[in-house]
C-alpha cells in the first residue's frame, strides 16, 4: 500500500501547518512540509496524527460495574464482547491499548496480530497479581472457586510471587499488574496489598524477563512501595503527594491517573462513599496539581472495563480530562508519543521508519480536545490498511 495523507499534522511532538504523511506498506517512509501532487491514493482530512493509546484498561466483556459480575461473566459472552471492543476502539481512533489484567487480553493480541480480529495492537498482563482476600478476590465465595474465577492470580510471599510472574508470562503477559495495595475496605481506609519485599520479587522477577511492572497504588504507603520496589507505572496513583512526586520524577516512573474511571459513579457501600469521594475528589485536585508541576511523565489510561458506563470507544474521556491540567498540544503528546514510551512500545510518533498507526480527525483537537471523539475519527490507518473511523459512517 502506497498511501499520501495530507492535512494539519500533529507528529507527536509538534504541529505541522500543512504537510503530507507518506506512508509505504505498514510504515511511515516520510514526512513532508507542505503538499504536492502526488501519484499516490490520497486521503485528505482537517488533522493527522499518531494513533491513540489507553494504557489501562480491562477487556472484562460484561455489562455492569461490580466486582461479583467481572469475576463470574461468562467467558465466551467476554470473548465475544471483547471481540466487539477490539473494533469500537480502532474506530474510535485507539491503535494501542494495554489491558492491565483479564482473562481474554493475551488472546486478543495473539489473534489481532495473526490479522484475525480487527483492533488495536494490545499490550497485555494476563492475570493480574493480587494478594488472597485482596482487592478484586470474590470474598463471599470459597477461595477455590473464587481463585477459579478470577483474572487474578493470587500470592503471598515473595517465592509465591515469583512463581505468579512466571504463570502470567505462561500465558503471554507483555506487561506485569500487580496490586500494590486494595480498594477501601470497611471503615474507609485503604486496603493493603502487598508488602514490599514482596514487591521487590515481583520486579526483579519481571525485569528479568524485560517486563515492565503496572502498579495499582491507591494511598501514600502504596505509592511509596511502588517506588521503593521500583515499579515502572503508578496506576490510578490517588494519594499522590510532594515526596512521592519527587522520587517518581528522579526515577522515571510514569505517572497514569486514570481520571476517566472516576468521573464514572461506582456503587461502594454507604461506609464508604464519604472516604472514596474525598479522596476522588483531591485527586482531581491535589494530586492533578501536584503531579504537573512536578512535571511527572503523564500517560492516558481509562481504566474502562467494557462495561454499559464505562464502555470501550469513550475512551477519548481522559484526554479531555486532562486537558483541565495542561495545554492540548500536551495532552496529545500524553495521549500518543507519552503513554508509547511509558508502555515500552515503538508507537505514538509519525516519524519515518514507525508503524503506520495513523488518525485522520475531522476538526482540530489541538483547538478543542473533544475533536478527539469517535464522530471525529474519518479514518484509522492500521497494519497497512484503511478503515472507517465513527465519524465516518452514515447513519
Ligand atoms: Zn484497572
């Protein structure tokens, strides 16, 4: 496929008035200032730019938001929901996305890369790794039949925890989610997760195999673990404070806030709802604040399940979140050539020599950033082909 792409170009970095993608095969062979007459298919649209990325998100496959109904969902309607999401996403402009943790992840990046499934290109954890009686562990049920269920594995001690890392690169994990504390349990505090040695085994262990480790941390201590075991994501990251930005930006370590999840109302018990919502609330104040002046690398990551509320497709979300925090040109910057970087994958530029993972938006989201919604995606160019982004179909 020899294909032109002309329009406002956004590269990753910057902004090109007028200029032309050209694009051989699968990869971007050259970019051009300005537009000539071309021998080439042609596409022409008002913005171009690298494809969007969600660096968390969760193919669950079901239909509502709690916990019983993640863990006990058929299997084949997850697959064939997931199937489903696979497209929604690529039509609405996502040409990369790393599902942190579900049981259908590593099977949708092996078929979409044999060209068997439409979609973006998936960087996937398998199960995620969580403590017995933690966050998403079913505790109604029996363990055995709670562990049969889950999307997690279950360990505790670090020789367990080794051996979880080695179950979830068994099944194919690109990346490592570990459960660094839990959600809230009763009496408003913040659940514990793992201890830090425990931690630091599951990052050598993942290191060791070149995976990088995704860190749920709600909460100070957990951040602080996180840091200490040397994670190289913090997830959700609610708590987020001075010291703890400090060490994140002297490490590295990527900071993913997962702002659109909580915009999303999420049924917790009337004990509580008053701790989560203030702790929600200074995250999209406090931790916001914090976190952009210390200038943390900042990816967008949803935390979407699939489910009705938070529905792959809408994933746009978070960059229009963000975009209360920092410029445009940042937030797509966060959105592509960022969340590439602090997911590990050669994406989020069009540069000469990356894959054509290609948007063409009808307006200019670095004017308005809800130009960013699937009505606005025309096309989505992805392994050498064309398709027809949401904006695009007649309804
Ligand atoms: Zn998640």
């Amino acid at each position: 496929m020899k294909l032109a792409i002309i329009g406002k170009i956004f590269d990753g970095e910057k902004i090109i008035d007028r200029g032309t993608v050209l694009v051989e095969d699968n990869s971007i062979s050259r970019i051009e200032e300005g537009i000539e007459k071309r021998e080439e298919n042609v596409i022409e649209g008002d913005f171009i730019m690298p494809g969007l990325i969600d660096a968390h998100l969760h193919f669950f496959g079901v239909e509502e938001d709690n916990l019983l109904a993640w863990n006990v969902v058929d299997e084949i309607d997850v697959a064939i929901r997931s199937t489903r999401d696979m497209e929604r996403l690529l039509r609405s402009g996502f040409t990369t996305v790393r599902d942190l943790g579900s049981k259908v992840a590593v099977r949708l990046d092996k078929l979409q890369r044999n060209g068997e499934i439409i979609g973006p290109t998936v960087i996937a954890s398998g199960y995620s790794l969580a403590i017995t009686g933690g966050n998403d562990d079913p505790k109604d049920l029996p363990i055995d039949i709670a562990q049969r269920l889950s999307y997690s594995f279950y360990c505790d001690s670090p020789y367990e925890c080794r051996k979880a890392v080695r179950m979830a690169i068994r099944q194919g994990a690109r990346v490592i989610k570990v459960y660094s504390s839990g959600a809230f349990s009763q009496g408003g505090k913040i659940m514990p997760g793992f201890a830090l040695d425990e931690l630091k085994a599951i990052v050598e262990e993942s290191h060791r195999f070149g995976l990088k480790v995704a860190s749920h941390a709600y909460g100070k201590e957990a951040i602080m673990n996180s840091i200490l075991a040397g994670v190289d994501t913090i997830e959700h990251g609610l708590g987020l404070d001075e010291e703890t930005a400090e060490l994140i930006k002297e490490k590295g370590i990527c900071y993913i806030p997962t702002l659109a999840t909580y915009e999303i109302p999420f049924e917790v018990s009337p004990e509580v709802k008053p701790y989560r919502e203030e702790l929600v609330r200074k995250h999209f104040s406090d931790d916001m604040k914090i976190a952009v002046n210390y200038g943390l690398k900042i990816a967008t990551g949803t935390d979407y399940v699939g489910s009705k509320k938070r529905s792959h497709g809408q994933n746009y979300r978070e960059a229009v979140l963000l975009s209360k925090y920092m410029s445009n040109l940042e937030v797509l910057k966060a959105s592509t050539a960022n969340s590439a970087e602090c997911i590990d994958v050669k994406a989020g530029y069009l540069k000469e020599g990356y894959k054509a993972d290609i948007v063409v938006i009808k307006g200019d989201p670095s004017k308005n950033i809800e130009d960013l919604s699937p009505n606005h995606i025309m096309y989505v160019i992805k392994d050498g082909k064309i398709f027809r982004g949401y904006g695009n179909y007649q309804t």
